[in-house]
C-alpha cells in the first residue's frame, strides 16, 4: 500500500491505496478562509496544514501502519525548474519523518503530477502515448502536453493565463456576489438559476495558447456594478471559461495532432464547462475525445499522489 500526502493552498489530504489500485482510505480538510476573503496568505495556510495534518495521520496510521509499503508526497507544485510553494513543505517534512519511522521508501511528486494520476485513475483513462490535459484551477489555466512514464509524467506546459487563473476569476466573483471562499460550487448553483438565452456576454481574450481572464473578470465586476442579476453574470463566468478553453483546445489540437484531451482540477468539475466542451469538441469536425476527472478527484486531494506509483508501472 501507499501512503499519499498532499498539502495545497487550500486543502490538507492524505489517501491510502493498494497495489490492485482500489482506494482504501481518503481524507481532507479544506482550509477555513475568512468570509469576505479571497484567499490565505502563505503563512496562514501552513499554519493550518500543521494543525490538520497530524490528525489525519493518526487516523490513517491506526488503520494501515502494518500495511503501508511507501510513502509519497507532493513536493512542489508543478514539475519544473523553480517551481516552489511553502505550504508543501508541510508534507514534505511529515512524509519524511513517517517513512523512517515506519522503515519504507519515500517517493516525492507533485502537485499537478497528483491530479493528472487521479483524473486518469477516477475514469479509467490510460493513454498508452502523449495526450492534451487542461488543469484547470485556482492555481492554474494550463494547457498540458503529458507522456506517461514509469512513476510519473513528462510534462511539456504549452499555455496558461498571463493573469488571472480560471480559479481566481471564479472566486473574485464570486465573493464580489457575496459567496463564500472557494465559491465555484456556489457560484455554479447560482448559474443554474439563470434562463437560457436571456444571459449576458463577457468577452473572452486568447492569443495563441494564452488565455487572459483579466479583462472579463473587470467586465463581470462593471456588471454587478451595474446591477445585472447575480444568476446572469454567474452563467457568464462560466460561458467565457469555456469559450477561452475551446478557442485553445482547438488550436492545440489541429496544431499537435493530439485528440485526447483530460481536464483536472477544481474549475474542471464545473457541469457547464463540461457540457459545452463536450458538445463543441467531441463534434464530428473536431473529433477530440474528453475526459473529465470525476467531481470528487477532480478538487485537490492526496488519490492521486498515492495511486501514481501503481498506476504508471
């Protein structure tokens, strides 16, 4: 079995599975932020990692200490020269200190290698060659060339957002309509009250393989200023995310030939965003085939991290 230690910006995880792949044990703790805020400071969420981390330890060790073969964690944020974060220092050190003490190997990941395994892991999609990812977060607007290997994935970051993160753009907001901090799952609840054709248009801003949520996110707030419906301007945050993702994935596709594309992260569980995505890019004259990372293993969460050394044998 392994051990998986996740410690993001906005979520403690830790996740225990077998080497038959099958899921044994899964537990969060999303950081509290205060209401009106639009996130935490660095020093605010480690501080909240060392006090929830050790609880999910111990429930997890009570359980399987005699059964956990390996532990791996994430490390950094992305797989790539630079690439820093403190809060994941949380679990680098108590991923560590677990490992010696329980005698096993310790494998060190990353963040966005953990949502790539569990998307794939959550709908039983194993490309057997490089293939297109869109991470879709609070973090992150990234379009993805991914080849699997033995214990991870060579990653080759072909777009992201110049400003704003597809996340960011969400919750500013989404706290701006007065919802709680993450406010995508409020947010989208709010959208459903919105009549089709009877909305509102944001403009959407691409260039090549950069997406630029900046200009939309200051349209939104003129909206509200405004006093357009809180339902109306929700509806059109998530038609400009996904008009942004299909001007891309279409560029990427008809440019590296790649026609299977799979999205992770938080922004990527959004119903609406799947379903346009879906009905523009699976069309015949496209021919991509999506794959959406389950709801629950989509968000942040240590699966991915503990199944990516069974997965990618």
């Amino acid at each position: 079995m392994i051990l998986g230690i996740d410690t993001s910006n906005y979520t403690t995880s830790v996740a225990v599975v077998s080497k038959e792949q099958q899921l044994l044990f899964d537990k969060r703790i999303v950081l509290n932020v205060p209401e009106g805020k639009r996130g935490l400071q660095q020093s605010e969420a480690v501080f909240q990692h060392l006090k929830n981390l050790p609880d999910l330890l111990e429930k997890v060790l009570d359980k399987y200490r005699a059964s956990i073969t390996g532990i791996c964690y994430s490390m950094k944020p992305r797989p790539i020269e630079g690439s820093y974060m403190p809060v994941f220092k949380v679990g680098e050190g108590y991923a560590r200190a677990v490992a010696k003490a329980l005698g096993v190997p310790l494998y060190p990941s990353t963040h966005q290698e953990g949502h790539l395994a569990a998307g794939l892991w959550s709908v039983g999609f194993m490309p057997k060659g490089p293939f297109l990812a869109m991470h879709l977060s609070g973090g992150t607007t990234d379009l993805l060339r991914v080849e699997p290997y033995k214990g991870g994935f060579r990653i080759e970051l072909l777009g992201s957002s110049g400003d704003l993160h597809a996340g960011q753009f969400v919750d500013r907001i989404g706290v701006m309509l007065g919802l709680k901090f993450p406010a995508g799952p409020a947010l989208e609840e709010l959208a459903r009250k919105q009549k089709l054709g009877d909305g509102i248009r944001l403009p959407s801003s691409v260039e090549g393989y950069m997406v630029s949520f900046s200009g939309p996110c200051s349209a939104a707030e003129r909206e509200i200023r405004a006093g357009v419906e809180p339902e109306k301007v929700a509806f059109a945050v998530f038609r400009c995310i996904a008009n942004s993702v299909e001007k891309v994935l279409l560029k990427a596709i008809e440019k590296t030939g790649l026609k299977e594309v799979l999205f992770v992260g938080g922004v990527a569980a959004n119903s609406f965003i799947k379903e346009r995505l879906i009905r523009r890019l699976e069309h015949p004259a496209v021919g991509a085939r999506l794959y959406f990372a389950k709801p629950h293993y989509s968000r942040d969460n240590a699966v991915g991290i503990a199944v990516i050394k069974f997965l990618l044998r």
